[in-house]
C-alpha cells in the first residue's frame, strides 16, 4: 500500500472475477485507509484474494454495479467514502487530492475524468456513449462535467441522505444528478486511464454499453429529488 497520512476514509471497490487485478488495486490503498471489496458474485476466488491482502470483504449477491457500490457505502463507517473499480484501470492512490479537497471544504463531491493511457484503454463505443450523456447532465443540471467516471470522493452521511435508487449501470450518474440538484459543489480532475485487467462487464461490448446508455437515461428522465442530501 502506498504511503500517506492515516485518515479516516473508506474505498469502496466493486468486485466481480477481479482476482488478477485485485493485488495491484489494493497494493495501490494509501496507508490507513480501508478497502471495501463488494463482491458482486464472483466465481474466480476474488473474496480470498482480498482477505490476503488486507481488505474487508463485503458480499452483495443482487448483480449491478450499482447495487455493488450501494452496499459497499452502507457498510462503510469512515466520514469520508470514495469509489474505485477494482479492475486496475484506475489508480486508488489518485484519491488522496481528492479527499483532501472534500476535508479542505473545497468540493462535496470530487470526480476523476478519464484520460486513457493506451489504445485499448477506453473502447470507441463507450467513449462516444459517455460524450452523449455528458451532455445530457450539462443541460439536465448545467454542470460542465466531461465524465462520469467511477473514481470519487464524498462525505458518507450526506452521500446515503441523497436516497440512491439505480442499482445497475446509472447509479454513479444519478449520485451526480441527485447531488447537483441538493446544491453540492461538484469538481472534476484528470486522471490517467489504464487498459483494465480482464474483461469488461460494462463497456466492453456494444451490449453492454447500449445497457449501460440505456440506465443512464432512465435515470436522466427523472423529476429532481427532495432536497435531503442537501449540505448548506
């Protein structure tokens, strides 16, 4: 794990077959931080790998990367929660500018935008779908935000008071849209983007990403929620 003040943060990673990539991420936790790994049903002995290497090991058998990341935010217990996929495509220790600029008052919620680092990185097809829905959210909420990445930071209390719902593909989406419409102030930041270890569950496969295009959009068609994740 690398190396940097001991705070009070949890990572929630979600997890399905990520048993070669596992060592990597978790290798990549700042020191004093715990990695939450949500296993999603995994059948390659990912739940093992992250015990060995020092990660609690959290079990949500409903399939959905959202339903994947809500239990791992409900089961964490520091003030601060961030989220990273488990895949080594993106790099854990990139939070730590990130959680200082939530403890610093700076931001409520901090996003890291993609940068692919390669030609497979970040296949054509999910590119050009997470353009569109960019799009989209700057007209839905006027935020001129460029990606809806997984990597981010944001306070527990005020994150569970947003009330997510979408337990697939639009629940980092609608985290973004519930906490533009309660006033959050949102930033985003570079971050380099690494070819995935494994296949993709998502965008791997114009399926997938035509289901994912599909969550997201529900989830921009819905009314403004209640106020109740509000932090001013």
């Amino acid at each position: 794990m690398t190396t940097t003040p001991s705070e009070d943060v949890d990572v929630v990673l979600p997890c399905l077959n990520e048993a070669e990539a596992l060592p990597w991420v978790l290798e990549r936790i700042p020191t004093g931080w715990r990695a939450l790994v949500v296993d999603n049903g995994s059948t390659d002995g990912s739940p093992e790998v992250a015990r060995a290497y020092g990660a609690t090991v959290v079990h949500e058998p409903r399939r959905g990367f959202g339903a994947a990341c809500h239990a791992g935010l409900t089961a964490a217990t520091a003030d601060v929660v961030c989220f990273c996929d488990g895949d080594a495509s993106l790099d854990p220790a990139l939070l730590v500018p990130f959680v200082r600029e939530i403890r610093g008052g700076e931001a409520d919620l901090v996003l890291g935008r993609r940068r692919p680092r390669g030609r497979h990185a970040w296949p054509a097809h999910a590119r050009a779908g997470n353009v569109v829905l960019a799009r989209i959210l700057r007209r839905r909420t006027g935020l001129r935000l460029h990606d809806l990445g997984p990597l981010r930071a944001a306070r527990r209390e005020p994150l569970l008071a947003l009330g997510l719902t979408d337990r697939r593909s639009g629940y980092p989406l609608q985290m973004v849209v519930r906490a533009a419409d309660a006033g959050w102030r949102i930033t985003e930041h570079d971050v380099p983007y690494l070819p995935r270890t494994g296949a993709s569950k998502v965008t791997g496969t114009w399926r997938g990403t035509w289901q994912a295009v599909r969550d997201m959009s529900r989830v921009l068609g819905e009314p403004p929620a209640p106020q109740g994740g509000t932090l001013r």
